[in-house]
C-alpha cells in the first residue's frame, strides 16, 4: 500500500514524508489519493515505531480491565489519520515487524489485544551521562579528561533550542535596554571598610582580583566570576551574615549583551513536543533530566565540603563558556548562568564568566577601559592546555556609584523540614 502526506492530519508527520517523497519514484501513486505521488507504508511505519517507542508503554491491568488505548486508536490519534485501511495496515505492520527475543522472555510491544499509555518524560539517559561525567571529573581525570568533554557535549547538545511550555527560552540574549539590575553584596567590618570600598567601588564590589578569587559554585580558584542576585534580599542571604554584621551592596547594570543560560526555566513543564519530530525524545528527556540537574546546581552546600561538590558545576560552567553553540545563525557561547538561590528559595542568582564578569564605574563608561594588574589575560582549561589571545577585554557590567549602601544585620530567619533518616532496621512489625 502507497500513502501520501494528505493521508495524515499530522503537520508533523507530513512534513517527514513531504522530505522522503522524492526518493521514490513519481510513477508511484497513493492508493487513496490517487493524484498524488505515494510512498510504501512500511516507510510510514519506521517513522511511526521509534516514536511510539519512547512516548508509550504497555498499560497496566488494574482489576478486570488495562490501562490505557488499544492500538489502532493510538496509532489514529498520533498520526490524524481518519481511514480504516490506512489504520488498520500501519498497526498490521507494526505488530509483524516488532522486534523481541521469545527464548530470553521478551514479550511483543505490539499486539491487537493490548492497551498502550503516553509516557512521561524520563531523564535517565541525560542522567546516567551526568552521573559518569562526576565520577569521571571527581575521582578518574579532572584535568584533559577527553571522556568529560564529550559527556558534556551529550547532555547539552541543542540546549540553546529548548524553551519551557509558555515559549520562554532557557537560552537568551539579555540587553542592557531590558533594564535589569544585580545585585552584589559584601561583609565590612564598619564605616572604615565601607569608605575603603567608596573608593574604588568597581574593582571592591566586583569580580575579586586574581589572587584573592576562592573557588566558588561555577568557578575554580584563580577564576573570574563575577556571582550577583536579582534582588537585594537574595544577595545578603548568600553571604549567610550572622546577627550584627555590617553588608555593604552595590548595584550593578550591563553595559553589553549577554548570552545567559537560565536554570531557572526548566522549573516548569517543557514546551510540547509533537512525537514525530524527529528529536522529540532526545530534547524531552533533555529537559527533564534538566529540571534535575538545576536542582542540584542550586542545592545547599556545607562548609567544608564545597572541594568536590563544586567541582562538576564549575566544569560545566566552563565548558558553556568555552564551547559556542548555534544560535540563531551565529555562534555563541554561554556568558552568564541564572539559578535559584540556595539561601532564598524566592529568589535567583547569575553568575557570569569571562570578559564579562568585569565592571567598570558608570562615570567611566564612556571612556577607555584598560585591565587592571589582575584582570586575565591567559586562562585556563581544564580539557586541554589552552593560551587565550591577549586582547583588551570588554567589561559586561557596570556599576553605580552611588547605589553603595550599607546594612547591618538585625536579624535572621531559617526555614526547616521534617528531616527523615531511613532505619537500618527496615520498617516495624506491625
């Protein structure tokens, strides 16, 4: 049997088969739509299997009755086709063409007496990735790990195309026109400290200099990363300041664009992906294995054990800086990350890398910029050894001067759960 685009309401669908109708020859007419060119239903059918695949299951049996749709009308629903000779063969040949070892208890996926429900999306191939880069980068090789690199390039493959279920993107190009404001905050030991900082805020209230950069959630010791919040509240709680400290803030404006990746996104459903397009599964767990990882990025972390826990999100964090992808008919690479805040569930923090992550005073901003004694002008990389060229670096922030102000703090609050420790034991008798 020969089928054509027009025998399918599916806009997904006949799309794919408008693209492999031309391999055919054009003698070859469809069965039902006989002015039109046609293509073997079996092509339909190795369309239509994979996708069925990776966004249905068997139904569960639940009493006297199972789960879910039988298969002539899931295969219906998915593809829009309305004639029974066109339904009725697909499920026909799905079920003669299905693939399973008997003699090692495989049981066919398709059969005509079977119920078949839509799977969520599930991480688990992004996350067993995730899970073989840490051990790779903690406790194998942290330093020219190729394995690292190309785990990396697995898990964030086409993450500048997802976008959540409003049609917001998770990667976005923020302009100083948009207005935002950071915010950056810091402990003083009193109105000394905080002249000394009046001084020279820009370089006091910015990135720290070389020699005096700890290693931090996105980046290793030495490196330049300039860590701001949204709102002034998120920034004091990420310095966790006791009762009686003095915090300086400053805020802080762009002067250029930034390309950011925003963690925060992927809190809400993905945007629907029909199931034929061709990465559908791949950019669905894709993002459900994200909503996991920006979880872990933003997750607490004690004191002491920041030595390894930092470290997978500051390899990431510099592989998206140093690894540009295609964006809208250019390549860019990732600038600046947003994440929830540890401290302050309500609120977000960014963190932005390279050239960027410099600040200059807004009264300077029309004139040259020279990198001061601490600025970089080598980096380096962790996958390979790597001398950036030297060039005059292009600050991405600016500071207002006379936003300075100065707190002290007067109080705390710490929210809390019910903490649950398994027993050893296993569960009571009853």
């Amino acid at each position: 049997m020969n089928v054509c685009p027009k025998c399918f309401s599916n806009s997904i669908l006949e799309r794919r088969i408008t693209e492999i109708r031309p391999s055919f020859p054009d003698g070859q007419k469809c069965d039902l739509h006989p002015n039109r060119k046609g293509v073997p239903l079996e092509e339909i059918g190795k369309i239509i299997d994979p996708a069925l695949r990776g966004n249905y299951t068997i139904g569960e049996w639940m009493f006297d009755h199972q789960a879910g749709d039988d298969l002539y009308t899931v295969v219906s629903e998915t593809t829009g086709a309305e004639e029974d000779e066109v339904i009725s063969s697909l499920v026909s040949w799905l079920t003669e063409n299905d693939t399973y070892w008997p003699q090692d208890g495989e049981e066919a996926f398709y059969a005509d007496d079977q119920s078949y429900v839509r799977l969520k999306p599930d991480g688990w191939h992004h996350s067993s990735l995730w899970r073989r880069f840490r051990e790779e980068i903690l406790f194998r090789q942290r330093f020219f790990s190729e394995t690292a690199r190309e785990l990396l390039r697995d898990i964030f493959d086409g993450i500048q195309n997802q976008t959540d279920i409003a049609g917001k993107p998770a990667f976005y190009r923020l302009d100083p026109e948009d207005g935002m404001e950071l915010f950056r905050a810091r402990l003083i030991g009193g109105d000394a400290d905080y002249k000394e900082i009046a001084a020279d805020p820009a370089s006091r209230m910015g990135a720290p200099p070389a020699h005096l950069r700890r290693a931090g959630r996105m980046n290793a010791a030495g490196i330049a990363v300039f860590y701001g919040a949204t709102d002034t509240d998120t920034a004091i709680a990420e310095l966790r300041p006791a009762v009686g400290a003095f915090v300086c803030i400053a805020t802080f404006k762009l002067r250029r664009p930034l390309h950011v990746l925003d963690l925060t996104r992927f809190t809400r459903p993905g945007k629907q992906i029909d199931i034929f397009a061709k990465n559908q599964v791949k950019r669905s767990t894709q993002w459900a294995f994200m909503q996991s990882f920006s979880n872990e990025i933003s997750k607490p972390i004690l004191p002491g054990d920041e030595h390894l826990e930092y470290v997978p999100a500051q390899v990431v964090a510099e592989y998206l800086a140093r690894h540009p992808m295609k964006w809208r008919g250019e390549e860019v690479a990732v600038e600046a990350i947003i994440f929830r805040s540890a401290q302050n569930p309500s609120g977000k923090n960014i963190a932005i890398v390279g050239d960027a992550a410099e600040a200059i005073r807004s009264d300077d901003a029309g004139h040259s910029f020279s990198p001061s004694p601490s600025s970089n002008t080598t980096d380096f990389d962790i996958f390979e050894f790597a001398t950036m060229p030297r060039h005059p670096p292009t600050p991405g922030l600016e500071l207002d001067g006379k936003s300075l102000t100065q707190f002290e703090i007067t109080a705390a609050r710490f929210g809390r759960e019910q903490a649950y420790f398994p027993s050893a034991e296993g569960p009571d008798d009853f």
